[in-house]
C-alpha cells in the first residue's frame, strides 16, 4: 500500500503526538508543525528531513521545560 506523504510526515512525528504535535500540509510545498495550536514551524516539503521535524519536536519540549 502507498503512503500518502500526510502519512510519512505523520510517522515522522509518532512518538510526538501524545505530547500535542501534529502535522498539517497547507498545500503541496509546505508543511506545518504545531504542538497544540501553537504553530512551531514552517517548512518546506521538499527539503526537511524525518531527523529534522523530531529534531524540532525535541526542541520545542525542551523550551517549554525550561520555561522559555
């Protein structure tokens, strides 16, 4: 079966989700990034990374325990 790339971007974040962060593609360039409603980021499709959204899921947890 075919993954959709909402799928992929989706798997990407799995370990994330139960924290709040989810995956929104606002059409087929960008990705969106949000932990609750709070927007984190805003990449392009075709140059992010799997590594690089956990990266900024890693980050952003990091900031909020930290108080920032």
């Amino acid at each position: 079966m075919k993954q959709t790339t909402k799928t992929i971007w989706d798997d990407a974040i799995e370990d994330y989700k139960d924290y709040g962060f989810n995956i929104e593609l606002p059409d087929n360039e960008l990705l969106a990034l949000y932990f609750k409603d709070k927007l984190v980021a805003k990449l392009w499709q075709s140059k992010v990374t799997v590594p690089f959204i956990r990266q900024c899921c890693e980050s952003y947890l990091k900031s909020i325990l930290k108080g920032e």
